[in-house]
C-alpha cells in the first residue's frame, strides 16, 4: 500500500508569481504529507525570493513536457505527484489520490480540478467550455488525465520515456496517457481530490488559451497537413465547435457568452 513517504511532489513553474505561494501552501498543509517537494522552476523571469521547498532551476524556457521530465529524473519515491503552479488543492487531496492508486492499482490518477474565479463573461466561459475534470463520479480509464493535479506510478512515466518535449505548453498530459495506456495499464480518476485553479482571464486571453488546446490537437491529428485535412479541419473544429458551443450556452440561458463563441471562428481563422 502506498503512503506519503512514497511520494515527491513537484510543481512545474513559468512566470508564475501570483499564484505560487497559494499553491505551495496547499501543498503545505496536506493532512497526508509527501516524503519531498520540488519546484521546477522552467526559466522564469520572476523573481520568487526564497521557498520553503527545494528547487530546480532551468537556464532557459524548455517548456512544460521538460520540466515534468526534469521532475521524474530527480524523483527517488515510487510515486510522482504534480500540480500546475496555479492550483491550490484541499488538504486531503494527496490523500484520496493515494486511495484511489491503492485501490485501483492503476499507473496514474488524476484529480478534479475545479475553478475558483467565476465572476467576469472570460471566467465563467473558461469554466464552461475549458473545464479540466470528468464529472462527479470516480471513472476507470477515462479518456486522459488532466495534467494540471495527477499522481503517477514513476516508473510507469520511466516505462515510456517520460512526457514528450515536443508539447511546450499544453497536450503532454493527453501524450503521456495516451501512452502509458498503450502499455496496457489503467489510468483512474478521483473526483473527490479537488484542486482550485487560480486563474484568472480577460476575453482576449481565454480565447487564446482555447485556440491553444485545439491547435495542440490539431498538430497531433495532422489537420494542418494537406488542403484537404484543412478545409475538413475549419469545417469541424472552427465551425462546429462554435456551433455547439452557442447552441449550448443559449440553450441553458447563459446569454451573455455568446459574444466568445461567436469570436470562435475568427480565433481559429486568425490564429
């Protein structure tokens, strides 16, 4: 059975000032601890003073992928536990994501992530159309784990040669389960460890975030390749996505977001 002496806790960081400490401090104040935690500090420009945790520093910006890897290279513990220098998790957060390893004896778990600002049309949206968990129930093998709260089996991450570098931002999370699943093992996932993520957007930069996620997408499915996969593509993904996204938001009387999903189209056009 697993424990928190099985575990180091890391968390990958980039520019991340505002939030840190609230992130640090949720990690601080588990009623489970972890046997280590890292910050993996992947080229900041801010400064963040002294820490109450170890850190890793990169000389330059290498993206997200690379500094969950930096993680798994320094990791001594069975177990590799992370969250995005924006979340804030409950207290018991470690420890329910260690009762669903144990119990499932899965390879990784992941965390629902709930958001904690909702209260401007870019927040509201976000938590709409940009959320990062699976619904209220406990799920086997769902489709990936969301990167931004896991805990994964480090071996299992050493199994695939770790998370693949080429997705700086975003996209590593659905790579490494994607892969990890190819070796024939399970993934879970705990909707009763919550962490809150601390962002906060303008209309400019959520809808920047969720061309990201598509393009990401569209990168690994090859959209981008032929005409043909293009026109399909801008049918589908800048039409249809719109289309789903409005018909929903009016549907179940939130109005006032329609201006972002009428932008949705000339996000990916542009973009």
């Amino acid at each position: 059975m697993f424990t928190g002496d099985d575990v180091t806790w890391y968390v990958p960081c980039y520019n991340a000032h505002a939030t840190l400490s609230r992130c640090l401090h949720g990690i601080t104040q588990q009623c489970t601890r972890p046997a280590r935690v890292l910050v993996i500090d992947d080229g900041s420009h801010d400064s963040y003073g002294t820490l109450p945790v170890e850190v890793i520093r990169h000389k330059s910006n290498a993206g997200l992928a690379a500094a969950r890897n930096t993680a798994l290279a320094a990791c001594r513990t069975p177990l590799l536990a992370a969250v995005d220098a924006d979340v804030a998790v409950e207290p018991d957060w470690l420890r329910r994501m260690l009762d669903t390893l144990n119990d499932t004896r899965a390879a990784g778990a992941g965390g629902c992530l709930r958001e904690h600002y909702d209260d401007t049309p870019a927040d509201s949206w976000r938590a709409r159309h940009m959320a990062q968990h699976w619904g209220q129930a406990p799920l086997r093998n769902p489709r990936f784990l969301f990167g931004s709260n896991t805990l994964f089996v480090a071996d299992a991450l050493r199994a695939i040669g770790g998370y693949d570098t080429r997705w700086r931002t975003n996209g590593e999370d659905i790579a490494v389960s994607e892969a990890v699943y190819a070796t024939g093992r399970a993934l879970a996932y705990a909707p009763d460890a919550v962490g809150r993520h601390l962002r906060q957007d303008t209309i400019r930069t959520v809808l920047r975030g969720f061309w990201q996620w598509h393009h990401v997408a569209g990168v690994r499915n090859r959209d981008f390749d032929t005409l043909e996969t293009l026109v399909d593509r801008i049918e589908r993904v800048g039409i249809g996505i719109w289309r789903f996204r409005a018909a929903r938001d009016e549907r179940e009387g939130c109005t006032d977001l329609l201006p972002l999903d009428a932008a949705l189209p000339w996000i990916f056009a542009a973009c």
